[in-house]
C-alpha cells in the first residue's frame, strides 16, 4: 500500500521537519502488520514530495486455475485500507497532532498539499471518495481501474486511484485520512484495533459533526465493529467488557455528532447513567451549558464523582449541572435547553410511553430530542427509570413509535445509525427529533 504527500510551498523541504522525517534518509518501522517505509522521491526548495509504503505482512491466496479474479490476487497487497491508516498513526504521530518542535508556527500553517493513493475501494460508487474528502476542503480526483488491463473486456474494477488537492494544515490532512481510508475499506477495520478507533473519532468528533456524510461514516464504523463482535461472540460467562465499552463509545460519539450538527449549545442528558455522555460534551466547547439527571441517585451520584462535581452543593465544573429526576414526571428544571438526550425507550412499559412523550415533547419540548432505543451511551443495561424495564421490542417498532410522535408533537424525524442491542443483530438507529 502506499501513498504520496506533496508540497510546494518554499522551502519545501520543510516537509520533512513536519513530518519528523529527513528527506535525505530511507527510514523503516517493523510493525506487526508489516512493515512500514518513510523516504523521499522528490526533495527541492520548490517541491517535496513525501511517500509512505507499507508492506503488508500477510501470504497472498493461492491461485487456483478455475479461481476468478476474485481468487487470482490479494487485495491487501495494493489496495489503500485501514491498515495504512493505521501506519500513518504510528510513524506520524507528532505530526498528527500538530506538534513540531523546531517549528511550531509551521505546525499551524496550511500548506499547498497533493496527496495520491494509487488503489482506494469506493465500494461500487466511484463518487464516494470525492463525497467524504470534499466537504472537508478537498478537491479530489478520482479515475477508476480496470479489473484486468490485460483484459480489458472485463471492464473496470471497484477500485479507483484517487488525488487530492487543497491547502490544509499538514496535521488536518493526516487526520483526514485517518478517519477516512477505513471508511472507503470495503471488508473490515484491518488494524483497526478498539483501543484507536474510539480515539480517532473522538478526535474527529467537530469534522463528523458537519459533514454531510456524517451517517454514512459513523455506520461503515458501527458496521465493522458489529461484525467483529459477532465473530468474537462472548460466552455465557457476559459480555466482552472491551466490545461494551467501544459499542458505548460509538454510541456517545453519534449522538454528540448529532447535536453539533444541529447546532444545540445546551443540552440536558434526561438519563445520564454515570456520565458517559456528559464527560463528551463537557469535553466539547461547542456546549455552552450541560445537564445531566437520573433516576437513580447512585448513578448521579458516580457521575458527580467521575466528573468532578457537587450536586448538593453545586460546586465543581460551571457548565454541568447534575441532579436526580425522572422523565416520566414534569420538572422545571428540565425546561430551558436546545436539546435533550433520551436512551432506552425500547425498554419502557407500554403503559409508560404516553407520560415519557408528554414530559419529553410536551413539557420540557425542546428544539432537538435524541432518542435511543437501547440504554445510554454511558450504561447499556440502563433502562429511562427504575422498574419500568420491558423485554425489548422488534426493531420496527421503534420506527412507528418514534414516526408517530413526530406526527402528533410537530417534530420532524431524522433516523441515524447508533450502535447495536447484541453481537448477533443487525444495526439500530437513533431519533433524531428536530423543530
């Protein structure tokens, strides 16, 4: 796999001192997946041109004479994925976050880049790459390959060599890839391990916010790590703690990508559980002003520990304000936000639905509501208040549920994708309620 970074701006040399590299030197990095090589085909004060190449550490299929294309080459040998993503993080990890010592100011100019990757997948839609790098401040090429230039009369392949042009900062354009090359991967997160995927998106939390792709990107994320999940199903002794807590991550991270994009600045988190959530948004400067309640005092009461504060008192971060309540019943303090966060509406008694749309669209009505159908973000297994818990429903129902209070309460209904119930099921969605 590999990929070239290009650069016109004098000296252009200076490239290499951003990226931590020397053009005049070959370097090599052993890594499990293969082997990694940093050099410098082109290095003049008016153009330097920086490429990586991975050498994938992995046998190619055998070939079989009745085998097909599919069968005759790898795809992983030439074919740009999330392992390459994967080695940009680990040779460039200063430049990633914009840290460059002998050159700080440089670190935070953007730069005349050309950034070339010979084979990326588009999944069948030559237009994909061009959809994901373009609202970013790129503009992007792309020319498709032939299945077999020797024989043309196959026509082309899914696979298109792409080109992008644009001033970016050097670190914006890293993490550009980053998060967008597993994206265009068509199979499953190669080297994509959970410890760095929750990470990157976090990291990449504003531009998924304003993205027009933004579904597409969080559901390609959620789709590889339901698939692994299921190929890694835990035994009866519980739930893989690691695929929990990324699941949960995954979750946080589409809501909080749901709210930026609505442009919400206040929002109260109707069951905060222990605060995962809540440590998302306060994390974010986008959110002026956070709230979090539970019904159960021993959840507010871990998530004031976790995060720092004082609900007796009141003392602790000035954005948060947390507190025990139930959205089953009205609360002034509920009123006044842009948005409100609702979680495990699958779990909740028919009988109690009308009260929770009551309090949640009719009383506390604000301008975004997010709802999931399964627990929060912060606490899977937490139903909207204690001993209202019901055996979760099919996934249509919430469909219906949430199509018909949009109806009745004047809302317009936004599905997007949030996660997964359990290893073995399909994708759900979230509401995302909107006036």
């Amino acid at each position: 796999m590999f990929l070239t970074i290009t650069t016109t701006r004098r000296p252009a040399t200076d490239l290499g001192l951003l990226l931590g590299a020397d053009p005049g030197r070959v370097l090599r990095w052993v890594r499990p997946y293969g082997n990694v090589h940093v050099f410098f085909p082109e290095s003049t004060p008016d153009r330097c041109t920086a490429a990586l190449l991975l050498d994938v550490d992995s046998p190619r299929p055998t070939a079989r004479a009745d085998a097909g294309p599919a069968r005759r080459s790898g795809r992983h040998p030439h074919t740009v994925s999330s392992l390459l993503a994967t080695a940009l993080g680990d040779v460039f990890h200063a430049a990633l976050e914009g840290r460059c010592a002998d050159a700080p100011d440089l670190a935070r100019e953007r730069l005349p880049l050309v950034v070339s990757l010979p084979a990326v997948s588009c999944h069948g839609d030559p237009t994909e790459p061009r959809r994901l790098f373009e609202p970013l401040g790129w503009r992007a090429e792309t020319a498709p390959l032939p299945l077999d230039p020797g024989l043309p009369g196959w026509g082309d392949s899914h696979h298109a060599s792409l080109t992008l042009t644009g001033e970016q900062r050097l670190a914006d354009a890293l993490g550009h890839l980053r998060l967008l090359l597993p994206v265009l991967d068509p199979v499953e997160g190669h080297g994509m391990t959970d410890d760095l995927v929750e990470p990157l998106l976090r990291a990449q939390a504003g531009r998924l916010a304003a993205h027009p792709d933004r579904d597409l990107i969080i559901g390609r994320y959620l789709d590889r790590r339901g698939r692994s999940r299921t190929a890694m199903t835990p035994g009866p002794s519980g739930a893989d703690p690691a695929a929990t807590g990324l699941a949960a991550g995954l979750r946080a991270l589409a809501v909080v990508a749901a709210l930026r994009a609505e442009g919400a600045t206040s929002v109260i988190d109707l069951c905060c559980g222990q605060g995962e959530l809540l440590g998302r948004l306060l994390a974010d400067p986008a959110f002026e002003r956070v709230a979090g309640t539970d019904s159960r005092a021993g959840n507010v009461g871990t998530a004031a520990r976790l995060l720092g504060v004082d609900p007796a008192s009141g003392h602790g971060r000035g954005r948060l304000e947390l507190f025990t309540g139930s959205p089953f019943y009205r609360d002034p303090r509920f009123l006044g936000y842009d948005a409100a966060v609702l979680s495990g509406v699958g779990h909740v008694l028919p009988s109690r639905l009308a009260a929770l749309e009551h309090v949640v669209f009719g009383h506390a009505a604000p301008r975004v509501v997010v709802v999931l159908p399964q627990g929060g973000p912060g606490d899977h297994r937490n139903p909207v208040a204690t001993g209202v818990r019901s055996p979760g429903r099919a996934t249509g129902w919430f469909r219906d549920w949430a199509g018909g209070v949009a109806a009745r309460r004047g809302y317009r209904l936004r599905l997007a994708p949030a996660g997964f119930e359990g290893p073995d099921t399909a994708r759900t969605e979230m509401g995302v309620f909107t006036r």
